[in-house]
C-alpha cells in the first residue's frame, strides 16, 4: 500500500543537480507541451538552443501547429533528456521546464545575434532560418523539474538553469 | 514571404504514413503532454506499450505528477519516434496522439492480461509493476498527427494506428 505520511518526493536542487539540469539543456532538440485551440494539451517536437545568455529558445515554422497555439497562449513545458540505449528510459535523466513563449520581431535588434549563436548549435538550419515564415521563440523558465532516475526528483528556478 | 494561398501541409494517411506509424508505436517510453491543476501545459515522460490489441497504454507511479493530473482531467497528447544520432532531429518520424487516459482499476479482470503483456516489453518494471501505487492507464486515440519530415505531415485516424 502506498504510505499516507510519506515526504514530499521532490527535494530541493543541489549543486550536482544544477549541473545534471544545465548538461540536459545542451541539446539540440527537445519536446513541447502546449495548449490547442480548444485548450487541451498538444505536443510537438521543436528545435531547442540556448541563447548567448544561456535562456532557452526555439525556432518555429508558422506551418507547425504549436506556431499558432503559442501565439495565442504563450504557456508551454518543454522536456529535454536523451534515452540512452541501454536500461530503463524511466531512470535516464530528463529536465521539464515550464515557460513562457515570447515571440522575437523580424526586426529586433537581438535577432542577428540570436540566428549566428543558433547556426553554431543548428547548422543545418542554414537551410530555412531566414524564410519569413520561421520566428525565434524565447522560452523564459518559470520553474522546472529534474528527474534523474527513480528517487531523485529535484525542484529548480530560473536561476538554477543558468550557469 | 509566406504564402497566404498554400494548401493544408497535412495530408490525409495513405498506407505507408500507416506504416510508418505503427512502426513508431512499438516503442517503450514516449513524451506526455497533459493539463497542471492550473489548465497550463505540462509535460513528462512515461513509459508506453500497446494491450494485447494494439490500445496505447502505459503505467504510471501515484509519486508521478501526471498521475493525480490525468486523474483529474484526461485529455493527454502523447509523442513517440526516436531522435537518431545524425541528422536534422526534426526530420526525424515522430507520431504525436490525441487521446483520453482511463485507469485501469487493480481489480480489472483485463489486468493480469496487459500485465503479462506489458512485462515483455518491459522486463524491468517487473521491479514495481506491482507496487499499490502503480497503475496501467489506457490512452484511448482520439487523432493522431505523423510527422514523417519536412513537407511529410499526415492526419491518422484511430483505427490508422491499428494493424
């Protein structure tokens, strides 16, 4: 039977924790939870990279669903975390963040900036960055979860992903 | 500029987008997207299998937050397709499903059948498959999108995903 009393299964973020949380984010790609038209979950693939200052972005075509649906509602989760080959997914570490999507203008001044840091990560992106109908996302944390395997759940803020 | 005249990218299934799907579903783990006790995006991942008749399933612990979440509202996406090492991860296959989850009660004559299904494909949950705060959640489609690459989107129906 599962125990009443039993403590909060979440703890507190760690320094190794920081670390394990700012390792995931280096990746090239992640998972995206956002709301449909209807107010229902959705979920989407989306490219993923760091801005210069290490805040999380993306770079969305207006032919993808979650283009619209972020327009509309700008809350989101995004999942960040490889499976490895080996073991249960289930204890590989994955990084959930939630945040908010804020769409960067054709013609703001930090996206030069934004689009050179992006190819570094991205290089086949050199393909369709600059189409019109593709926009930066900024993805500003709000707070996040690490899982890093049965047991070992920890509660992150905003300023624990940057390093 | 983008073109206000083109056509719907998402085209209707034809029998290799089938394929490709059901290709994609024999997967163990997947990403959820479902609703926080707010009405916001949430996202995590879980382990995934098929019953014996090819339904979406998976089995969640009670410490996991989706499991009051999907208790409290049903409406879930989930999305499977794995991201190869090389290459463009977004011209990767991935399958993302609408669906409705419903607990399968300890009781439920069907379970002794999706529990000796579930553990082939899932040797190591033997460890806590039957643990009292474990459950199998059906995730019964309701659409689906296959997201085949570039140009290769494809609207599925429920019964698309079944052989």
């Amino acid at each position: 039977m599962s125990n009443p009393a039993r403590p909060d299964p979440i703890q507190p973020a760690d320094d190794a924790a920081r670390a394990m949380a700012r390792a995931l984010l280096a990746v090239p790609h992640a998972a995206l939870a956002y709301l449909d038209p209807t107010g229902g979950p959705a979920i989407s693939r989306i490219a993923f990279g760091l801005c210069p200052n290490g805040q999380p972005m993306t770079l969305i075509s207006a032919l993808a669903p979650h283009f619209a649906a972020l327009k509309a509602d700008p809350r989101c989760s995004v999942m960040v975390g490889e499976v490895s080959v080996k073991g249960d997914p289930l204890t590989h570490p994955r990084l959930m963040i939630r945040a908010s999507a804020s769409f960067v203008a054709p013609d703001d001044p930090d996206r030069p900036t934004f689009r050179a840091h992006w190819l570094k990560g991205h290089s086949k992106a050199a393909l369709y960055i600059d189409f019109a109908d593709f926009a930066f996302v900024r993805l500003t944390p709000e707070s996040a979860l690490l899982n890093g395997g049965f047991g070992r759940a920890f509660r992150l803020t905003p300023a624990d992903l940057v390093a």
